[in-house]
C-alpha cells in the first residue's frame, strides 16, 4: 500500500470527517472542528493520503507553549495494521521532539494496540482518568514522552540521542 504523510488542507476535510464518524461514532468531531484546528496556528494536523484510497488516516497535535497534546489519531479500519498510525506518530514526535519539552495523549484503558504503539514511540503510562471516555463509559490512561531538546532519559538514567535533528 503506497501513502504519503501530509499537512492537512481544506480539501480533506469532507474524507476526514467521514473517517472521524466511522472510527468514533459516539462522538465524532464535526467538519468545522478540524476546520477550526487547520485555522489555528497552535495546531498541527496530519493526513495519510493513499494513492488510490483517498485518506487512510489522520492526526492533530495542538501546543501550549512547549507542551504538546496528541488530540486525536485514527486510521480506516481497513488500512489498520500496515503502518499508517506508525507514520502519522513518527511524524508528531518528529515535530515534537524538534520543538516542545513533552507530548501528552490519552488513550482508552481497553486499547491495547493503541497503547502498545505510543509505547514504541517512548510514551509511557504516567496516570489514569477515572470516566474519561463515554459511550461506553470508561477510563483514560494518561501517556507522556518527554524531550530533553537533543536528548532522551531512559528508565536506566542514561540518555540517548534521537535519530535526527
């Protein structure tokens, strides 16, 4: 399956908003959402665009002064497991690593491949938010990756150095 990661424009908004309602249905973004997160500047979204399939996936990252929050990430169920998700995060983290001390996310506590790739990225499971999630009704587990602007702390105490810079 051939993709490319890009900035998401106005013309991917009707896809990505379909896309938004088939992965949450209980509570999906609305189109004028993800319009407001392309207008701002404190805002960076993602589009996995096939060749042949339209938009496969998508990812929003909003900053706070030098902390970043992963707000939102899904990809069609069809196109799951063949390393769409893997590519939206490697871009953010890329971003992030560059520009924020942290990056934050919350995660469905029954999610475990999502989890399970966060934690390939370098997040770890720092805290949990009783109720986060409705429809159903369940916990959040709050995830951090923390930067040190060129390098990493690993749970050992040594550092490692990111792969670019």
């Amino acid at each position: 399956m051939c993709y490319r990661i890009v900035p998401m424009t106005a013309a991917h908004l009707p896809a990505v908003a379909a896309l938004e309602k088939r992965c949450f249905p209980a509570d999906p973004w609305s189109e004028a959402l993800f319009r407001e997160a392309l207008d701002n500047p404190a805002v960076a979204v993602l589009a996995a665009e096939g060749t042949d399939s339209g938009i496969l996936g998508y990812a929003v990252l909003s900053t706070v002064l030098d902390e970043g929050n992963l707000d939102n990430i899904a990809v069609a169920p069809e196109h799951r497991r063949q390393g769409v998700a893997d590519a939206l995060l490697w871009a953010l983290t890329g971003f992030a690593r560059e520009h924020l001390a942290c990056l934050m996310l919350e995660v469905r506590a029954s999610n475990a491949p999502a989890a399970a790739l966060y934690e390939k990225h370098g997040f770890a499971a720092v805290g949990r938010r009783k109720n986060y999630y409705e429809a159903p009704r369940e916990d959040a587990i709050l995830m951090t990756l923390e930067f040190d602007h060129g390098t990493e702390r690993t749970e050992s105490g040594g550092t490692r150095r990111p792969l670019s810079k």
